[in-house]
C-alpha cells in the first residue's frame, strides 16, 4: 500500500511540474506572439507613411497598397485587441483564412 501511494505521489508531482511548465511557455509564447504583433503592426504603419510620402500613383497601385495596408493594420490591431482578451485562448495552427 506504502508503495502504491508514494508512486501515486510521484505521478501526481509529476504531473504538476509538467502542467507548469506547460504554463510558463504558454506565457512565454503569449509575450512573444504579442511583441511579434506589435512590431508587424509597427512595421505597416511605417511603410504606409512611406507610401504617402511618395508622389506617384503608379495607376492606381499606390492606392491599392495603402489600403490594403489599412486593412491589415485593422487585422492585426483586432488580434492584439483579441489577444488581450483571451490571453488563455490556445493557437492555431492552420495558415487558412478565417474568413
């Protein structure tokens, strides 16, 4: 009996290490999916102002960039947005559309 509860012990603490590492990476990968957000909407807003910069239209090109760079801008800014909100959500990995 002695050796069926020490090993249930040993199983349960066990178990326990595993659960909280699990959770210190998921906070780990939580940080850096939101510093990676960050910059990339960082990085949009930077080549929209360089595009505004620019005089040429290039067709209608230009103006197409920009707004699908607003576009993008407003994606990412509603991930962070969501990101914040369900911080315990668990990631996808499928690279699909979700629309």
């Amino acid at each position: 009996m002695k050796i069926k509860n020490i090993c249930f012990g040993l199983v349960f603490v066990g178990t326990l290490g595993v659960a909280a590492s699990s959770f210190a990476e998921s906070r780990q990968s939580f940080a850096a999916e939101q510093k990676s957000l960050s910059q990339a909407l960082s990085d949009m807003r930077s080549t929209k102002a360089k595009l505004r910069r620019i005089d040429r239209e290039f067709d209608g090109h230009k103006a197409r960039a920009e707004q699908l760079l607003d576009q993008s801008i407003s994606e990412v800014e509603s991930a962070i947005d969501y990101a914040k909100n369900n911080p315990e959500s668990p990631p996808r990995h499928d690279r699909g559309h979700d629309r």
